[in-house]
C-alpha cells in the first residue's frame, strides 16, 4: 500500500509539472515569439538607422504590455525610451541574443527603473547579419499566478529553478523556507546531483530540509536551462497512511474502504487542480477567455471539421493608440476595455467560431460567413458595442486551408496595417492588390543584385534651369530600372524596399560611379559639364567609409569634386546630427556641393538652417501646388527664398509644372528651376542633345 500511495503520489507530482510547464511556458514563449515578430518586421524596416528604428519600436511599444522595448548595439549600448547609452554588455540576456539566440532572462534589477523585471532579447538581422538586440522589459508578477495554485489540499507548492539549483522564481507558500536560494542547500535522500536534470529532463527525487521530507519533481520549461519544481510534504502522504494503518485494527474491510477513500481523494484532488492549471494554460489572464494557444487548437478543428462549402475569414483587429489609453487612465481601464471587447466577442460569436485576445490590445477572430456583408455586419457591431475606443480591422478570406493559421493571420494583418491610422476607414480585406505588392517585393528582392550586376538600373538626367540667364545650369540624376527590354519597374516600387532592406546605399555608389563617367565622356569630348546632383541616403552618411568610396570614384574618373552635387532629404537631418553634420561639413571641406532635398515637406526648422553645412536648397514642390492662395504663397516663397540667400545658399525649386509657377518663383528672386516646365528625366543621349546639343 506504501509503495501505491508513493508511485501515485509522484506520478501525479509530474504530471502537476508538466501541466506547469505548458502554462508558463505558453505565456513566456507567446511574449518571446511576438518580440521576435518585432524584429522579423523590422528587417524589413530600416535598420541602418538607430533613431528611425527607435522610433518604430516605440510605436510597438505604445500597443504593447512592454515596460520598455528599445535596442542594445553590439558594443553593449542601450537605447530606447528614457535610456540612451547605457551599458548592458554585462547582461547575459545580451550575450546571448548577441550571438543569434533568443532568450528570456532570469529576474533582475532594471538598470532605469530599479524594479525586478525580466527581460527578453532576441537578436535583430539585416543580410543575414546581426545587428543588433531588441530587448524588452515585462512584469514578472504573472508567474507568481500560475505558481499560486495549490496542491494537495493546499500543503503543495511550485518553483522555478535553473539547472544549477540556483531558484529564479520561488515561492512564498507556507511549507517554503525562504532562507533557501539554491537547491543544492537540501539533503536529498539518495545521491542527486543537477547533472541528472541536465542528463534527464525531468524526475522524481526526495529530499529532506529543515526535518521535512518532501516528494520534489522537476520538469524542464524549454527556456534557458530553467525547470520547474513542483514540491509535496512527504507527511501530507505519510499521514493520510498513518491514519489508514490504525484504521486497519478495526479490520480489513473498513481498511479496503477507507484505502478506496484515499486512493479516489488524490484522484479528485489531481483532477480539479490539472482542470484548473488546463484552464490557465488556455486562457487569456486579462479577458477571462481564449489565448493564442487555445485559439489555434479551435481554428484547427473547426476547419477540419467544416465542409466544403463552408467559408471562414480570418478577422484580426486592434485598439488605435491603445498604449495612450493605459497612459493616461491605468492599466486597470486598460485591461475592463479589453474586457469589454471580449465579452462582445463572446456574445455574437456561434458553435462554429472562436476568437481570442493574441497580445496586448490585439483580437483575433475566425467567422463564418456567406458573403462579405456577413462579415461587415458583424465588425460594425463591435464598433457600435465599444464606440469608447477607434478599432482597425483587417480580414483575410480563407482559401487554402493547406497554409498555416499564422499565415492567414499575417494576410489579415497586412490588410489591417493598409488602413491604420486612416480616421474614414476601419476594415480592409486582404485583396489581389496587397498580394501583388507581396509578391513585387519579392521579385525586387529577388532581382535586384542581378539587375546592378547587369546594369539593368539605367541613370536618367533632369535638367537644371536658370531663369534670369536663361540656361541649363545642372542636373539631377535619377535611377530607372529596365528590367526587360520592354518593361520598367517604377522608382516608387523600389526605392522604398531598397531603402528599408540597405541595399539603396549600392544604388547611390552606382549612380554616382554613372554621373562620374558622364562627365567624364563630356571632357573627353572637349565640352565643359555642367554639374551633376546625386541623392544618398542618410544611412549613407553613417558609414565609416562612405566619404573614402565618394572620393574614390570620383578620382576613378579624375572629376573636380565641385562637379558632383550630394543631395540628402530633409527629413534626414534629423536625429543623430552631429555625425551627419561632422560629414557634410568634410565633404565640404573637401570641395564637394552639399545640397538638402524636400526643404518644407514636414520637417522644416528656420533655426536650423544656421547651423547646417550646405550650398544649395530645394524647394518642396509643396510650395507650389496651393492654386487657392496664390498671392500668400507669394509672400512665404519670397520670404522663405530672401532669407534662405542672405544665409549664403543657393535655392532651387523643383516639381515645377506650369508657367503661372516659373513667374511667381521670377518675382521671388528664385534662380534655378526644376521639372516638367522645362524637361522630364532623360535619358543620357537626350539629355546631351538637349543641353549640350549633341
């Protein structure tokens, strides 16, 4: 009877770990995983660019349960909200994720704000490369929760150790003695070492601390070399024995009946505590119904059982400025809004759709419908029962039931982010359009090292126009790219995806090497070149070597540096100006023209224009368009133009169409013009015919 009761008793201990294990494990893993989303997406962003990637970050942030999100870079600096350049090359969550491995850290104290946070880092890539660490701070108190639970009767306790012994997460029960940091500190009854755990990955051993013996199973969590213990007073076991054998004196049948008592008490003790730790492994802690984890299990079986016929969509959405509301009015609000949510969810969801809330303030919904209306209906519903908050939702119609649930929530996520922030439209299917910008992504990237080694990108030239002497003063050269002998891929198409996965800095080094040699050809030819604008990136200007390579190729051709025009955007003047200063003020010193680009598409500053090394400004063709006002768009070009030149700058104004702007730019004292007015982009050979008239 002895030995029933001890198997019992520890099989049913592993068990309790391993149900444990699937809840924590679900919670910590689903946060890791979606920080690796983050990163995921943000290979697709620009990463050469620490403040513009910090600002990406801050934005997930701000729809997040995060603390804090930010970046550490190699050498171990962190940036991120109220945190610029401390050192974390000491964490080990760094060191790890550093090196391509995701990972949660054991409990620490934050650097900022001096509270006990654990951190989850995850490495960030751009051409296979690292780059850096995204890491993130989050609340340990939701594993004290799933810890909490009782067993056997209340006199049952759970931990989380590493494989060391060393206890990350302890307990604060009853029957725990706080004074015990390490497992090692307990006498086990039979030779134990925490090798064994890193042998076997979980077990059953007995121990002795303080006179208690305990039953103490382990199970490893798959995270770190973390395990978790779940611990039993070999007495709660010893007694209930005790108490059977005395009972055996009144005789051998009520001993056989209260043995069955027994026996049916720890299987409807282990029943009821597995049945709660299942429902905290499924369920959502803020909402009360569905997580990730459970909404998969029912995706998948709802679509298995459907028929043929049947037509699901996937329905996800998210709060606007969710992160402003948990700000502004707490975490509490927060959390009843999303309550809220969920329980309109609940109420007009059928036997054959499910939902759940995925992280922070995002739902994911399966629907059955016949047509779209069925759907629509159903969104504006939602919208009318939380009209506290904006909504923005996306959906993806479920076709191919072959492809994974992630797959058809990141289609329904795509669609969301086509819309996001748009104030007149709150839903988007997933259509042939947004496949279609999937699928030219693909092939950009997939062509684009092919297209420069076959020089498929095709520099194009638009002339410069004095209008007081009359003359073409310059030009700016342009990219095209030919992909077939009678297709072109537009520049809108591929800039954008060049400047978001770095290879638009190769694009600028080619463009500049094809102006050189223009100007080259024009020498040999005996004509005097008129200078020529190259636009570079601001991720350009953070290279070590991108003044080296500049003058490289420009002495390649034995060009006078005045002859070539570096042209960066407005908007990248902003951040980390003091490098790009440092940089422009050299290419300067060296004899380079330094020109900004878009001057007054969003992010002017006048008291800027003091400080920043540059020869020539372009006006946004902005300035130009406003037909409504024209005489107070006199007045500001004419002021913006005076005080521009008294700082010693040249201007030009570019996008400029039709004549009625050539004479107002005539009165503002504006020199030099550019666009369609007096020429499209052209091709080399009709642009030297144009302007060299050759």
């Amino acid at each position: 009877m002895d030995d029933v009761l001890e198997y019992e008793t520890k099989n049913y201990l592993s068990e309790i770990s391993e149900e444990s294990k699937i809840a924590i494990n679900s919670k910590l893993k689903s946060n890791l995983n979606e920080l690796e989303n983050i990163s995921k997406l943000l290979e697709i962003e620009d990463k050469f660019d620490l403040e513009e990637t910090l600002k990406i970050l801050e934005s997930y942030n701000k729809n997040s349960n995060y603390n804090n999100i930010g970046m550490i870079l190699p050498n171990g600096k962190g940036y991120a909200k109220g945190i610029f350049g401390t050192d974390f090359s000491d964490r080990d969550y760094f060191k790890l994720a550093i090196k391509g491995t995701a990972n949660i850290s054991k409990p620490l104290i934050d650097k900022d704000t001096g509270k006990l946070t654990k951190t989850y880092a995850v490495p960030l890539y751009n051409n296979g490369k690292i780059v850096a660490v995204i890491a993130a701070d989050y609340d340990v108190e939701f594993v004290s929760e799933f810890l909490s639970i009782s067993t056997f009767n209340g006199e049952g306790f759970s931990l989380i150790c590493d494989s060391n012994g060393e206890i990350i997460i302890p307990s604060y029960h009853k029957n725990s003695n706080s004074n015990i940091t390490n497992l090692s500190q307990v006498n086990f009854k039979k030779i134990f070492t925490f090798k064994n755990m890193k042998i076997s990955d979980k077990g059953v051993v007995e121990a002795k601390e303080s006179g208690k013996e305990f039953y103490m199973a382990y199970t490893s969590l798959g995270i770190n070399d973390w395990f978790i213990i779940s611990v039993v007073p070999k007495m709660v076991v010893s007694k209930k024995l005790n108490n059977l054998m005395i009972i055996t004196i009144i005789g051998w049948i009520i001993l056989s009946f209260l043995f069955l008592g027994v026996i049916l008490y720890i299987l409807y003790s282990k029943a009821k505590s597995q049945k709660t730790i299942e429902k905290m492994a499924y369920t959502d802690f803020v909402t009360g119904y569905s997580n990730w984890r459970k909404f998969e299990l029912d995706v998948r079986n709802l679509l298995k059982k459907a028929s043929q016929n049947d037509k699901h969509a996937m329905v996800i959405f998210d709060i606007d400025k969710f992160k402003a509301i948990n700000d502004i009015y707490g975490h509490k609000k927060g959390n009843s809004i999303l309550k809220d949510i969920a329980d309109t969810l609940d109420s007009i969801t059928h036997n054959n759709e499910t939902f759940a809330r995925v992280s922070s303030d995002n739902f994911n919904m399966l629907l059955s419908y016949d047509t779209r209306e069925d759907i629509i209906n159903v969104i504006k519903k939602i919208i009318i029962n939380n009209d506290v908050v904006n909504l923005s939702f996306g959906i993806y119609e479920i076709k191919d039931k072959s492809l994974s649930i992630s797959a058809y929530s990141d289609r329904a996520s795509l669609a969301k982010l086509s819309i996001k922030n748009n104030r007149d439209i709150n839903f988007a299917f997933f259509n042939d359009e947004l496949r279609d910008k999937l699928l030219l992504e693909d092939k950009i990237e997939k062509k684009m090292e092919y297209a420069l080694e076959n020089n498929q990108f095709i520099m194009y030239l638009q002339p410069k126009y004095n209008i007081k002497s009359e003359k073409f003063c310059g030009s700016e050269a342009l990219v095209r790219w030919q992909y077939t002998e009678k297709e072109f891929i537009y520049p809108s198409d591929f800039i954008p995806i060049f400047e978001k996965n770095g290879f638009i800095t190769k694009i600028d080094m080619y463009i500049l090497e094809q102006a050189c040699k223009e100007i080259r050809t024009l020498f040999d030819k005996g004509i005097s070149p008129l200078p020529i604008s190259v636009n570079f990136s601001r991720v350009d200007f953070f290279k070590k070597d991108f003044i080296t390579k500049i003058v490289n190729i420009c002495d390649k051709y034995k060009i006078p540096y005045s002859l070539i025009e570096i042209e960066i955007t407005e908007s990248s003047m902003f951040g980390d100006t003091d490098t790009l200063f440092e940089v422009s003020r050299s290419l300067q010193d060296i004899g380079f023209i330094l020109s900004m680009d878009d001057f007054g598409s969003g992010y002017s500053s006048v008291n800027m224009l003091k400080n920043i090394p540059l020869n020539v400004i372009k006006l946004d063709r902005g300035f130009f368009i406003d037909d409504k006002n024209i005489d107070k768009s006199q007045i500001v070009i004419k002021s913006i133009v005076s005080l521009i030149k008294q700082l010693g700058i040249r201007v030009v104004a570019e996008g400029i169409e039709t004549k009625s702007q050539v004479e107002m730019l005539r009165k503002a004292n504006c020199d030099i013009i550019q666009g369609y007015y007096f020429s499209k982009p052209l091709p080399v050979k009709e642009f030297e015919k144009l302007v060299y008239k050759i």
